[in-house]
C-alpha cells in the first residue's frame, strides 16, 4: 500500500497516537484538551500526503536530500503548530519531539499493516520520502517557533523599555538577573554593571529591608509589596511602591524573584502637601489647632507615663489689632511671621510652638526637669517680642501677655491645661500686659 494513501486511510488513528505520545510523555502538555493537542496535525499529515502523491524529480529528491527544498512562502501548518506551541509554553525539545514520535508511529503502523497483509513490496521510497517531508515540517515548525520567539522577545523588550515602571528580577542570592531601561538609568549604571550584585553592593540606604524583602518573598513564596525612597544620582528623591513576585518552576519551587516599582512621588508628594496642609499654619508655618491638639494629647499622656511635667504657654501679642488696622493686612502678616520665627527660636526642637489663630500663640514645653526652666522660657520670649519689628515701610514695637499652666501629677485633660493658661494669659493682660503669669487655682 502506498504511503501517502496509508496515511490518508489512518488519519484518526495516527492523530490518536499523536496526542497519547504528547499526554504520556510530555509535561508541556499538562492541562491540554484534546484539540489543543492534536493542533495543526491534520493539515501537517495532508501536506506530506500531498507531496507522496506528487511526482518528484531527480533534482527535487537532491535538494530535499540536502534539506534545501525551495518555500513558496505562504505559512504552512507545521510553521503554524511551532508558534503556537511556543504559546502553548512548550519547549523547543519538546516541539520537536512530537515529530520524531511521528516519524516512528507513522512507520511503524504502515510496516505492521504492510505485514499484516502479507506484502512484500513495502516501497521503501516512500519511507525516504516521509523522512524528508517529516524533516521539512520539522525546519517549518523550529522557523515558526524561532520566528514567535524572536517577535515575542522584541515585544517583551519594547514593553520593557517603554513601561515607566522599574521592572527587574534576582536569583535565589537576591542578585540582580535583570533590569529595565528605567531602572538602569535611575541607578545610572549598564546591565553588565548591575548583574550579580544585590543592593549592598550597589550602596542603596534600604538595602536590608529591600533584601529582606526579596528573601521573603522566596521564604513565602508569595509576593511582598512595600513603599521606599530612593535618592537618583540627580539628587532627585523619588518613591516607589514595589511588589517582589516570586516565579516558579514547574515543580512549584520559586526558581527567581522579578520586581515592579511603580513611582508613586507625585501621590506622596500630594499627600504630603495636604497633610502639611491639614496640619500647619498657612501664614507663619508653624503647627496650626489640629496639630497642637495632637500633640498635647500624646505629650501629656508620655508625661503621666514618664511621672514628668509638661508646661503650656498662651501668648497673645498686645496691641496688634491696632497695627493691623492703622497698617493695613500685609503689614500685619509680616508682624506674625516674624514673631513666630521669634517664638519658635526660644523653644527647644522637642518642643511644640503653634498659631492657634489670629495673634494668639501657644507653646508646649514637655519633660520638664525644673519649674525655674518654664519661667526663664516664657521671660526669654516676652523679651524678643518686645524688641522692634521692621515691616518695611515701618519699625513698630509691641509686646506680649503671656499666661502659663502646669500639669500636676494627675492631670488628665488637655483642655483644662489650655483653659488655665489661657486664663492666665488674661491676667497679664488685665495686669498691664508685656508680662508672663502662671495659672493659679486661687
């Protein structure tokens, strides 16, 4: 029986074993239904029937002998089946393995037929002839698996490079495999400078949170994520949010680490702008109600802990209501400004000077040592704000009445403590003013 009819006879049986070979012996395979698997087999097995049932000259069996048969360009199906299962995820070794496992099915079913049959006459050219249309299937499919590989690559490459995030991977060593265009240029160093380092080597401040990150993700084999600022070598500080994804391989074990930074400095930047917003005074700077509230809150809750004192002053700039009137509102911004720059020069850095609006102030001194330092402090800021302010066009001079309270060892309430002091700040006001008075129960 001639081959290329035998073939045509046994189309469904061949493809059976096709896809059994595929199935029992090859784990790309895994999960594949039946059409996936059988793939572009049909066409494959009717252009080698094709090429059987033609005539083929001397010339032609010497090209196909040096395995230079000429194309005419179309995409076969054997071309086809390469890309696809290069999609698929096989592996070229497994490609290639379903054609030798062709080769031997289609031979051996047709010689045990030929023998069934009792026929002697087994053309053994057509078996040459199989063997070199297999071979050529064999060259199209590792063309078309090559050829998608080679685009895919490209296109990975381009998506790389285009993507704005930073995009990179390490080894089991936490030593970098990989990186993006974005990610070489924030670093300011080439590929061949980076591979086989990790971030110690690279001197990046965080690099033990960062490879600890990494060893994690391998420890857990889930993806870890966390936000983290990187100074570029411009000066530039930037943040991004990374995710560490574990990749496995086929047994389950994490085989790398890749990474993806998103740069999320212009989301902390606003964040931060709203929260510096939400929290401070527009005008002078300094800590607005919010803040102070926040602040007194913690600050006299630590005390208690401590068994420390805590003092508040209230301050409330005399006569500024006239200045600003006679002077107008800019002249009036510039006095504030400055006497909040004067405020705040008198207090320690742990401590808290703040607006709570208009002219009036307020400052907390915390973990207090000796009541003498509260009273020094408080005489120390009456004094710079009794010195002269320029305001351009003017140099005027005013003063302050300030009023402090004392927390005692059972002081639970933050608004008590403002209330005292602010009662305080009333008597030097009504006392004269441009003087300090302490909180009395009396």
């Amino acid at each position: 029986m001639r081959l290329d009819k035998f073939i045509l006879d046994n189309l469904e049986g061949i493809q059976q074993e096709w896809e059994d070979f595929a199935v029992d012996y090859l784990s790309d395979a895994d999960g594949m239904d039946k059409g996936q698997l059988r793939d572009h087999l049909r066409g494959m097995l009717l252009t080698i029937t094709a090429d059987l049932a033609c005539h083929q000259s001397a010339n032609d069996q010497s090209q196909k002998a040096k395995g230079q048969q000429i194309s005419d360009g179309s995409v076969t199906a054997a071309a086809t089946h390469g890309s696809e299962r290069l999609a698929a995820g096989f592996s070229l070794n497994s490609t290639v393995a379903e054609f030798r496992a062709l080769r031997a099915s289609v031979t051996r079913l047709w010689i045990k037929k030929d023998f069934k049959q009792n026929n002697a006459d087994t053309d053994l050219g057509d078996l040459v002839r199989f063997n070199e249309a297999i071979d050529q299937a064999i060259t199209e499919s590792v063309v078309g698996y090559s050829r998608e590989k080679e685009y895919d690559s490209r296109m990975f490459e381009t998506i790389l490079t285009s993507c704005p995030d930073l995009i990179f991977s390490f080894n089991l060593e936490g030593r970098f495999v990989y990186a993006n265009k974005q990610l070489k240029d924030l670093f300011g160093l080439t590929m061949g400078e980076m591979a086989g380092k990790n971030y110690f080597d690279l001197y990046v401040p965080i690099a033990a949170e960062l490879q600890g990150q990494i060893e994690q993700t391998i420890r857990t084999k889930e993806s870890v994520s966390r936000e983290a600022p990187f100074t570029s070598r411009s000066g530039k500080l930037v943040w991004h949010d990374y995710v560490f994804t574990p990749v496995f391989n086929r047994a389950g074990d994490v085989e790398s680490v890749v990474c993806i930074g998103h740069d999320v400095t212009e989301r902390r930047t606003s964040e931060h702008n709203n929260w510096t917003k939400a929290n401070y005074d527009d005008l002078t700077g300094l800590p607005n109600r919010s803040l102070f509230t926040n602040r007194l809150e913690k600050v006299l809750k630590n005390s208690r802990r401590l068994g420390s004192s805590i003092a508040l002053l209230f301050i409330d700039l005399d006569y500024f209501k006239e200045i600003n009137d006679r002077l107008g509102h800019a002249a009036g911004d510039s006095l504030l400004k400055q006497a909040a720059e004067r405020i705040h020069a008198c207090v320690r850095e742990s401590d808290t000077a703040a607006r709570l609006g208009g002219d009036e102030f307020i400052v907390i001194l915390n973990n207090l040592q000796n009541p003498m330092q509260v009273e020094s402090v408080a005489e120390k800021i009456r004094q710079r704000l009794a010195e002269p302010f320029d305001l351009g066009n003017e140099t005027i001079q005013i003063s302050a009445s300030i009023g402090v309270s004392l927390s005692q060892p059972d002081t639970t309430s933050a608004r008590e403590l403002v209330d005292d002091a602010d009662s305080a700040m009333y008597v030097s006001k009504n006392s004269g003013r441009n003087q300090v008075s302490f909180f009395s129960p009396d």
